[in-house]
C-alpha cells in the first residue's frame, strides 16, 4: 500500500504555502510592540501597550491554517489502491484440487474423507451459482477433471464420480496440482483462487504455490484422531506388518504449508461454516486482484473531511457562525416553493458525488443525469439499458477502457462489426487484455454466425414463398452433417454417463503413459 502512494492533482500541493502564510500573517498582526514602535518610545512602550493573554493555547489562526491544510490535502487527492473495473464480471474463478491419495478413504468422518470432500462441492457449487468452476484430481500425479464451466450439473457429475482407485500412480504430488491449476488460471486471464481439499501437504510444495501466481486456500479434511482406510472391497488397508493403517489429518503440515506460502489454511466442519469461509476469501482475493488490474484509483481525499468539519465546528465563537447559520435558514424557508432538497445537495456535493451516491442506490438513470465523467455517466447508461447513449457517453474518452466499454454497448445493440472494430481499438490501446481478448472472440463468433446465416438465405427476391423446390443434395449437405454430428455427440455423451470414474481413469492413464520418455 505505501508503494502505491500517490496523490492524484498533485499540482494541489503547492497551496500548502497558504497556512505558514496564514499564521505569520495573523502573528505579525498581533505584535502591537513592533505596530508601534515607530510611533512610541521604546521605554514607553511596556506602559502603554497592552498585550494579549498569551495563556491561550487555541489560536483563530492556527485553526484557519491547519483547515486549509486539511482542504488542501483533500482537494489533491491521497489514494493507495485502485478501484475495480466496472465491467469486469464480479464472479470470481475457483480450481478446486481434490486429494485422491489413499488416505482420502479414511472413515474418521462418515461416510469417508472423499465423500464428505464432494458433498462440500456440491455445497460451495451451490453457494457460486453461475460462476466459473473447475476440478483437479491428483494423487501420484495431477489431472484435469473439468475445465472452467459454469456448468454446475457437468462439475457434480464429474465429481461424484471420483475415486481413488482411478489415479494411475501413487503417492501425493501437491505441487503438480498447484502447477496444473495455476496454468487453468492463467489460461484464462482473469482472477481467480485454487482451493485445496487434502489431508496433508508435503514440504516441499509451498515453493510451488508463489509460482501459481494465484491466491490458494486449503481446507483439511479428516480429523487429528484418525480413521481406518476403507479399499474399495470393503477390507481396510493394513501396512506390512500386518496392523491396520490409521491415518490422521497432517495438522501441522496444513500450517506449515500456510505459513511458508502465505495460504489460509482451515479446516472441515459439520455445518456451512467452512463452505462460508472458503467463498469469503474468494470474494477478498477476487477484490484485490480486480482491484489492482483497474485504470482507476480510488480517491480517499474524503476522510480529511470529518477533521476539517470538526476544526470548522471549533469556529463558532461568539455566535456570529450561529447568526449566519440562522439566516441562511431564514432566506431558504422565504424562498419560493420551486427551491428544492436538490438545491441543498448542489451545495455540497458535485454532480459526480451525486451521481456516485445515485450509482450505489441502483438508480442508474438518476445517476446518468448527474455525472460529469464521461466513464462513469457511460457505465450508468449501461446499467440502466440505454446502450446507444452510453456509446455516445464512452465515445469522450480515447482510452482502452473506454473502447472496452463501447465494444460492449455495441454488442448489446446487436452491432458486431462495430463491437469488433471497438474491441481491436481497446487491445491496440492495452495489448494482451484477457477480457478484451475473449469479447473479441465472443463478438468475431456472433458475426460469423450472423455473416452465415445471411448466406443461407434464398438469394432470389422473387422466388414465390409457397412453391417446393427439391435439392437432390439435400441427404448429403449442411442438414445431413448436422444430424450425423448430433447423433455421434449423443452417442459419445452416453458412453460418458456409462461410467464416467472409468472414463478418468483411462484418461489419466493416457496421460500418466504420455509424460514418461
């Protein structure tokens, strides 16, 4: 934060000369020795003058100038962070790594380790309807289950269907986990956490969770007591002497991991506690890496204001403020009816402090009448549906967010080539922007399929609507692919919800075989 530092007019500061000038100014006006010592003979002068209480340690002018200190060092503007973009999605990214070790079939917790780790799923899925999700399996080795979806029915789908028994290779490899799921995540460009759900972490995998580039959380699954490690032919698995393996959750290796690579690390519990926990740290993260990606900085030039009210409060000194006061109110209650609140508000606060108190109450058309800055008086339009205006409103700004933010406008109005043309503005402007990126991406689609479906039409203008014409090609064209694509998808999807575990472990496998020389 104190990197960051900066006032944003700092040309503001220059006025900081005021208040020395201020209190000598009221000093040298107090000195009546030196008024008359012209006049007067020195001798005199300790007759004749007499001085004020010097006993008061308060001064009118002191309080004068540090009031304009204040007012000065709010008008430049301090800031230390930024403000998040107004259009970047406000639903955060999560790689959930799942620890299929063989400890995971533990039975401290009912029904298993594992079990109660995809209940948790399916709970923190539920609490992050509509956000991007996506699942890491690793044991001996990482794989990649799901990628990114909002898809919550294919996650669960998937997730249920973990095992250990479908992990080609032994033992617990975190750092290859965190590797994998650091990649989702910059693949994707946007911010985002990876969560882990294990029973232990080795040492060697904190130096792997700075490289990810992404927050981690770890959420501990089992207990310090331990269970019995149920197989999946029901026998419990026993060590080479022949006694039954208890494993216990590696407590203190889940904080030591915390402690070297800056993780939160918590525990499983009964209730919804735990799933509250990890999507609080989700929106923290989200916040600051959003946060820190935007073009904005926060103004906090707004927290002198309260001292600077106080020392004005300090002023009211023989009741001439209060005399003030109480004609200012005389003059608004003989004041035609027309005056209204609004005009009060226009006295303290600019349209663009109104229109920002607007913005938080959802009253985005008020708030698009009120503001001056061409950014925010666009994102108000925005919200409030009138996508033409707000075209109109971001066109004053030759940033690259602003032509991010026409580009979007344009989509909404159905005008893709201009949204394509907005787009390759703004990367121009901020080259590699995952989200221009994948706008641009999203707008080119709709326009190839626009462009494509304008082809498909009849291109003579006098063909009669009810006449039957026969194509000969028709088995064999575009149709005939189609309904041979959606038959072998269909057939392939099938095969999938057959046994999706054995499908992973096949998968994995594949993969486990690739990776070796």
């Amino acid at each position: 934060m104190t990197a960051d530092f900066h006032f944003l007019r700092p040309w503001w500061l220059l006025a900081l000369a005021l208040p020395p000038v201020i209190v000598w100014l009221a000093h040298r006006a107090g000195d009546s020795r030196t008024r008359w010592s012209d006049m007067i003979a020195l001798h005199l002068l300790d007759s004749l003058v007499i001085e004020p209480d010097r006993r008061r340690h308060l001064r009118p002018a002191w309080m004068v100038a540090a009031l304009a200190a204040l007012t000065i060092l709010a008008g430049a503007g301090p800031t230390w962070q930024r403000e998040a973009p107004p259009f970047v999605s406000d639903s955060a990214a999560l790689v959930i790594a799942v620890d299929l070790s063989p400890t995971m079939d533990a039975v401290d917790i009912t029904p298993s380790r594992l079990e109660r780790a995809k209940l948790k799923i399916h709970d923190i899925l539920t609490a992050r309807a509509g956000a991007r999700t996506a699942v890491v399996a690793y044991a001996g080795t990482a794989h990649l289950v799901v990628p990114l979806t909002e898809d919550q029915a294919l996650i669960e789908t998937y997730t249920d269907a973990l095992a250990t028994r479908i992990m080609p290779k032994p033992g617990k490899d975190t750092a290859a986990a965190l590797a994998l799921s650091g990649s989702l995540l910059r693949a994707d460009g946007s911010p985002g956490t990876i969560l882990l759900m294990t029973d232990g972490i080795e040492e060697t995998a904190a130096g792997a969770a700075g490289n990810t580039g992404s927050p981690v959380i770890v959420l501990g699954i089992g207990t310090a007591e331990g269970g019995l490690v149920k197989q999946a032919d029901g026998s419990f698995l026993t060590a080479a002497s022949g006694s039954r393996v208890v494993a216990k959750l590696d407590l203190d290796a889940l904080k030591a991991f915390g402690s070297a690579s800056g993780a939160s690390v918590a525990t499983l519990t009964a209730d919804d506690a735990d799933v509250r926990w990890v999507g609080q740290h989700i929106r923290t993260s989200f916040a600051q890496q959003s946060a820190s990606e935007g073009d904005r900085w926060h103004d906090a030039g707004w927290w002198l204001l309260p001292p600077a009210a106080l020392l004005l409060a300090l002023s009211f000194r023989r009741g001439w403020v209060v005399k003030v006061a109480v004609l200012l109110a005389l003059l608004k209650l003989a004041a035609p009816a027309t005056a209204e609140a609004a005009d009060l508000a226009n006295m303290w606060l600019t349209p663009d402090q109104q229109g920002q108190l607007a913005f938080e109450r959802g009253d985005f058309a008020s708030a698009s009448a009120h503001f001056r800055d061409p950014m925010w008086k666009g994102t108000a339009f925005y919200r409030a549906g009138r996508f033409q205006d707000a075209v109109d409103a971001f066109a004053s700004d030759g940033s690259a967010a602003s032509w991010f933010n026409q580009g979007n406008a344009l989509l909404h109005l159905g005008k893709l080539e201009e949204a394509v043309a907005a787009y390759g503005k703004a990367l121009e402007k901020r080259p590699n922007w995952p989200e221009a990126d994948a706008d641009l991406a999203i707008a080119r689609r709709l326009l190839k399929l626009k462009q494509d479906e304008q082809a498909d039409q009849p291109q003579d203008p006098n063909e009669k609507p009810d006449s039957v014409q026969f194509d000969d090609k028709g088995k064999q064209g575009k149709a005939g692919t189609v309904a041979v694509a959606e038959q072998t998808s269909e057939m392939w999807m099938k095969n999938i919800e057959v046994s999706p575990a054995d499908l992973m472990a096949r998968k994995f496998a594949m993969e486990l075989q690739e990776k070796k020389p």
